[in-house]
C-alpha cells in the first residue's frame, strides 16, 4: 500500500510539473516577444489545447492549467506517505 502511494505521489508531482508547463507556454503566447524556449511551450500548449478541443481563449486555458496545477500539487501533498 505505501508503495503506491509513493507511486501515485510521484505521478501527481509530474502531473503538476507538466501542467505548469502548460500554464507558462499558454501565458507566454499572450506575449510576442518571449525568449524561444517560451514560444517553443506555447507552440506545444496550442497543438496539445487543439487537440483536446478546448475553446477558451489563451489567458482562461492558462487559468484553467494552473487550477490542474494546484488540484495535482494538493492532491501530491495530502497523499504523500509519511
């Protein structure tokens, strides 16, 4: 049992860490002169938001992401094996 725990753990933690890579490439497309490592994350963002069909504007996937975000990083945290 405390295996998967730790397994479910280190899942939502890389859960978190992608979706907070989407946040940051979805707000990094609001602006035109971000460095390319952002732009290549918001390329990345818009090819993954359009295949999933999502059909909010930029700013509220970017909110949408960092809800996921902080949803996986509670869920991290409360099952963290102790």
């Amino acid at each position: 049992m405390r295996a998967a725990l730790t397994l479910l753990t280190a899942l939502l933690v890389g859960s978190a860490l992608v979706l907070a890579g989407l946040c940051l490439g979805a707000l990094a497309s609001l602006n035109g002169a971000s460095p390319p490592l952002l732009g290549a994350l918001s390329a990345a963002e818009t090819v993954l938001s359009g295949r999933l069909h999502l059909g909010l504007e930029t700013f509220w996937r970017s909110l949408t992401w960092a809800g996921l975000c902080c949803v996986c990083v509670w869920f991290a945290a409360y099952l963290k094996p102790r």
